[in-house]
C-alpha cells in the first residue's frame, strides 16, 4: 500500500504500552525487507501514564535527515484516551490510516475523524487476555502490518527478537502468539 513512497509512521499512546518499542520493531521489520527505516521517541516524562509519542519512517530509498514526523501518513493510536489530550490527526496527510485501540466500531470513528481510512481494534482486550497486562505494542504491529501490508507478520516477529530480546522466554512467546492472533483477525486494507 505505502510501497515507493516515504511512510510516515506516528505512533501514540501513553508510557509503559511499549509505543517507543512498537515503531523500533517496525524498523527493524522492515529491514528484513530491504526498505530503510529509522525509529526515535519524543516524551518528557519517563514514568507510566502520560501521553508519548514515537515515529517511523520507511522508505525503499536511503533516508538522510531525522526530523519529527509533522505529517504523517500512518497514525497508531495505542490507547483512545489520548484522542482527549491530543490532535493525533494533526498534520496528516489527505488520505492517511489511522488505526485505534477502540471498543468503537470503525463506522463511528470514520464519522469522528471524518475518513474512511480509519481501523479499529480493541487492543487492550487481547493485550490483558495474552499478557495479562494493557500493554498494546505488539497488538497494535500485528494489526497495522496486516491493514497496510507495509511489512509481513514474520518480519515483524524478527524485528520482536531483536528489540524485544529482555523478555522472558515465555513473555516473548506470548508476544508472539499475540501478534499472529492480531494479524490474522484483523481486516487487511482494501
């Protein structure tokens, strides 16, 4: 969908759902494709709770400045909540993806955010169902390499073992096991 192109990725959530660790997956994932990337976060506070922000870039071509993301094409939304706090569609590019962690059907947020390319999937649920904890990360990759097929399912789980590496054994496999289930349950993009 974003191929030959730049895609810009902005990721938001708050501290402690693993947005910082979700857009260094992506970039490692899309490595293993032969695309460029780079990763980086912008937050002011480092304990859990307040809102964060993480972007991505990817691009077929090598990728010679750093800069924020202003306008993105891809926006993640980690936790609804923040859809109080913050403009997350600030700067978008006509036409962008958003893709939220909601309860909300797609059709009420496509009439909130005025746009047809706006995918829901409730998160939290299968984050606390899996890990035990709303951590959305792994969630929200799974969902967001199936809607855009920026990026496949196995390298995604490649990048996992290589910015995921701290986790336990058994935390990692359940990562695992719930970025297949996200994959596989969520509509890819027509």
């Amino acid at each position: 969908m974003y191929s030959n192109e730049i895609s810009e990725i902005r990721f938001h959530g708050r501290a402690g759902q693993g947005m910082v660790t979700a857009a260094k997956v992506l970039a490692v994932a899309v490595s293993f494709e032969g695309k460029h990337s780079q990763a980086f976060p912008l937050f002011g506070s480092e304990k859990r709770g307040p809102p964060v922000v993480s972007f991505c870039r990817v691009s077929d071509k090598a990728i010679d400045f750093i800069e924020e993301i202003d306008e993105p094409n891809i926006v993640v939304v980690a936790d609804a909540s923040v859809l109080d706090e913050v403009d997350v569609t600030k700067g978008m590019k006509k036409n962008g993806l958003i893709l939220i962690n909601s309860k909300k059907s797609e059709e009420e947020l496509r009439k909130k955010f005025k746009s047809n390319n706006v995918f829901s999937i409730d998160a939290t649920s299968l984050a606390v169902k899996y890990l035990g904890k709303p951590i959305t990360n792994t969630v929200m990759l799974g969902a967001l390499a199936k809607v855009t097929g920026m990026v496949s399912l196995k390298s995604i789980i490649e990048g996992m073992k290589i910015r995921m590496k701290k986790l336990s054994p058994e935390v990692f496999q359940k990562n695992v096991e719930l970025v297949k289930k996200c994959y596989d349950e969520t509509e890819a993009r027509k």
